[in-house]
C-alpha cells in the first residue's frame, strides 16, 4: 500500500517550512524513526523521521521548496500491506468516505505496476485565516474527467467568500470525496487524482519511433506551448515571483513547454538563447558569422553578469520581523563602559586546564552571565517586561540570560534557564550544549523561550562597541567587544598592560532611565574586576 506521510505540527503557530535537505531519495528502503528530512521553521532546523517503514515512492518537494504543514511530505509503500488493502477493496466496493484511502492505495500500487499512473489525494489548502471547513456547493468536473493543472474543480463556500478550488496538477479525477452540500475539511482530502509518473521505459521507446518517423513534427514540438499562460508547478510560480519574472517569457524545456526551476535559472542569466536556440536562431547563425568576419569585428569577450536575488527565510527572516518590531515600538538609548577584567583572565585561566573538557568549555561568558544574575537581584528592573500599551511591568523571577549565537541558519538566542540558581560551572556546561546546538541549527524550541535579558558577544568577530537591538519583550542587552591589551596607569601612576574591554548597553527608555543602567552595570562591572567579591555575593 502506498501511503502520504502528511507534515505533521512541527511549532505552534509553524504553517510551512523550507525543505533543506532529503536524507534519502525515492527508491531508498527506511526503517521507523530513521531520519527523512531537515526542514527549516522560522524558529530552528528540525529533522523528520519516519513514523513506519517502506520504500520511498515519491518526494513531493525539491531542495528550498516551502513545504506546507498537514500537507503530503513524502509518499511510501508499505511492506506488506498490498494484499489487505486489495482484499478489503474487494469486500467493501461501496466503502464510506471514511474508508476512501485504502481502496484508493491499492488502486494506486496496482495502476501502477501495469502502467506509469499513480493516485494522488488533494488536500483542501488553507482558504482564509481561521476557516477549518467550508461547504461544497458545486462539484465543477466528475470522476473519470481529464483536468489541466489550474482548472477549476470545485466551488465551495466559507463563512466569508464563495472560493473556487484548481487543479494543482493535471490528471484523471479518481474520486471525489465529498457529495454536494457536504461539509470538506481543511487538510483532509477532498478528491483524487490520477497523474502520469515521471518517464517510464515504454513512453521512451514510444518517443524514440515517433522522432525516428517524423523529425519535422518533433521540432515544432520542441516550441514552448504557451496557450495564453505557462505551464509551472507552485514551486515554480513562486519561484518566479520572488525574481519579479514573467513566466510567460521563459522558455520552458519540459512536457508542452512546461517550466522548470532550471529554465527560470538559465533565464536570469540571460542564456535562455543559447540553451534553447529556435529554428529561425539556427538558419541565421551562419549568416551572421559571415558578417562578423567581414567586418572584422574583435573577438574580446564580454561577459554579463546578473543580479543574484535570494528570499528571505526561515530564522533570517524572523530576525528581520522582529528586529523591526523592536526599533518601531522601544524607544533605545546606548550607555558604554570600559571594564578591565586583568584579574578575572588570570582567575579563569587558572581554572581552565581543570575544568575544561568535551563537555564543558570554561570561557569567559559563564562568568559574565553569573555575575550580571547576582547584580539583576540587587536591580530587578533590568529582568522586567512590559506589555504592549506600556500600562503594566512584569518582574521576571527567573534570570533566563539569553547569549546571541552567529549559527549557519542564521542569529539565534538561545537562553541559559534559571541562573540564579547554577554555579559557574553549570552554567558553562548550559552554554557549551546550547552553543553547539545553536551553531548547527538545532536549537530546541524550548531553549529559545522565555528569555529575559540577552548578551551579544560581539567581541568574538573583533568588534569593540556596538549599539544593539533588544530582543522584545526584554527591556535590555548588552554587547561585549573584544578583549585587549591597552596601557592603562595603575595607582601609583605607573603604565603597564592590562586586559580591557568596551561593553555597549541598549536599554528600553520606557522603563529603565540612564542613572538605573548606570548603577547596574558599576555593580556588574565591580563583580568581574573583582572575582572576590562576586564570589562573596554567591549564596
């Protein structure tokens, strides 16, 4: 039996997801639970596992196609399940609606052993916001009819607007799953259809004797069948909508001129010309050699280059929607201090041979975020949070220190939870896990909650100072710059070498004024140039 493995709900509130990369190709035999996908929400990188095993039969997304939430990921035929649904399609001809998927299945294994069909159900797509049902008032094809990709199948009624439903593919309607009147479901299937499988063997041989017999007939073939609209699948479409390109300008390579994410690629590049010549570009090709020798024009090459235009997804795009959410709506004001942290190098250099390992990695950072709880207890507004119309502040009892981690899908924040109540040690260990699963992009959705206050170490890519955006609903951040040797005099007037480094606050002026941030940071400042006396403030 051949079954849809449906996306399930990867986040609340996640609707779709960018297919980052297939962890195995239609034909590969899985077990349960093995890997299939890394998908990316606009939170983290998640990765799809099996929920039974089988032979993969189709992959319905390409690589950077947006994948949609209880829509079909991927199809698999199931070991050994061909003969039961055979035999209870034959027992149960007259089956209900809610049986419709199993006869449907073992139509689907048997058309397709005997020729190159396959039954695919239609899922009823999103239709308005908040709408889960919505009533079929008119059924526009039957079952048996030939649809076109984009034809019109069905009207049906929202509480809101009459919609009509299209084809997204085109093929021979197999079922209709729905009587006019009935009440469809939103991600449940509302027909099924019969599409041609990619290429087979016979349809190959058939193209060949058709080639071989009539040559003129497979050139005026070959033209792109435009018939008012281009043929393209919504990935295509939404493709070429992100580029600003008019489809029915690409040349398409496939079926009856039907365009491929390629032909828009070769498109872009200005060598659409030169991938798909026409006739008339053939017969002139000599002539204008001629001519280019006669005038004895230079052979210097002039090569043109396009703009490369790339969507803005997943973590980056949310960083873009936040960040601006955040500069419209808190009023930011920058305070900077200089901290000279000579003896707390010495003190963690100490401790590091000794407590470094592959599970922990005894940096700086453990000793700014225990240091900056012991001073939040001493200024609770700094771990506040105020609401939308700024009428109410929360004070936060946990000290949930967020750190700004520069991963390969882009800025994350990640939090260390419960400060306040971890030695420096456990907090190490906290930012060495999460480090590690920021920079490879699989940050559990739990670890990005609830933060509140962030640090950003800039310092880590050479910046000194920095005026950075604070992660709403928080009311500040801090950014570290980079730790250097600079002369400093000491107390009896001397020069010598001491370790400093520049930290830059952005605070939300709604809230905490300059002389709050001040003291705060005078007290942080106090407990990392002298450990001892952070050490004393321990409980």
């Amino acid at each position: 039996m051949i079954k849809d493995f449906i996306l399930p709900d990867i986040g609340e509130g996640v609707v779709e997801c960018e297919l980052v990369e297939w962890l195995v190709k239609e034909g590969d035999t899985v077990v349960e639970d093995q890997p299939i996908a890394d998908v990316m929400t606009d939170k983290a990188l998640v990765q799809i596992p099996a929920p039974f095993a089988g032979v993969v039969t189709k992959l319905y997304y390409a690589k950077g196609d947006i994948a949609k939430v209880h829509a079909p990921l991927y199809a698999v035929q199931i070991e050994g399940a061909v003969e039961i649904a055979g035999e209870e399609s034959a027992t149960e001809p007259a089956a209900t609606t809610a049986k419709v998927t199993e006869p449907v299945a073992a139509t689907t294994v048997n058309t397709s052993s005997s020729s190159s069909v396959s039954i695919e159900e239609f899922l009823l797509p999103d239709i308005g916001e908040g709408i889960v049902e919505c009533e079929l008032v008119e059924w526009l094809v039957s079952e048996g009819d030939w649809v076109e990709e984009d034809q019109p199948i069905a009207d049906v009624m929202t509480d809101k607007a009459l919609v009509q439903i299209p084809a997204i593919k085109a093929g021979k309607i197999a079922k209709l799953h729905y009587r006019k009147g009935q009440l469809a479901k939103v991600h449940a299937p509302l027909f099924a259809i019969e599409v041609e499988l990619a290429a087979s063997a016979p349809a190959a041989t058939n193209t060949d004797t058709v080639a071989n017999a009539a040559p003129t007939a497979q050139t005026v073939n070959a033209e792109p069948a435009r018939q008012g609209k281009a043929l393209a699948s919504p990935a295509v479409r939404r493709m070429a909508r992100s580029l600003d390109i008019d489809l029915s300008r690409v040349p398409g390579t496939g079926k009856h001129g039907r365009v491929y994410k390629e032909d828009i690629t070769r498109f872009q590049q200005g060598a659409s010309n030169v991938s798909a010549p026409s006739a008339t570009q053939v017969n002139e090709a000599p002539v204008q050699a001629m001519q280019a020798s006669q005038t004895q024009v230079p052979t210097s090459t002039v090569t043109q280059r396009a703009d490369t235009v790339e969507p803005i997804r997943g973590v980056k795009a949310v960083m873009a929607r936040m960040m601006v959410e955040s500069v419209s709506s808190i009023p930011h004001f920058t305070y900077c201090e200089e901290f000279d942290l000579t003896d707390l190098v010495a003190l963690r250099e100490s401790m590091k041979v000794k407590y470094s390992s592959d599970e922990v990695k005894l940096t700086m950072m453990p000793f700014f975020m225990k240091s900056m709880s012991l001073a939040l207890s001493q200024f609770p507004v700094m771990n506040s949070q105020v609401n939308a119309d700024c009428t109410e502040l929360t004070y936060k009892a946990r000290h949930n220190i967020g750190m700004a981690v520069d991963s390969k899908v882009g800025l994350l924040v990640p939090n260390i939870k419960d400060v306040q109540d971890k030695s420096i040690l456990e907090v190490a260990i906290e930012i060495t896990r999460l480090t590690q699963a920021a920079r490879s992009g699989r940050v559990a959705p739990a670890d990005l909650k609830d933060g509140t206050i962030s640090i950003s170490n800039i310092g880590a890519l050479g910046g000194t100072v920095a005026t950075p955006i604070i992660n709403k609903p928080e009311v500040a951040i801090v950014a570290l710059g980079k730790l250097q040797t600079l002369p400093r005099f000491n107390a009896k007037g001397e020069v010598e070498a001491r370790q400093i480094m520049q930290v830059s606050w952005s605070g939300d002026h709604r809230v905490i004024d300059g002389g709050t941030i001040a003291r705060f940071c005078n007290l942080w400042k106090q407990y990392l140039e002298q450990p001892q006396e952070m050490l004393l403030a321990m409980r």
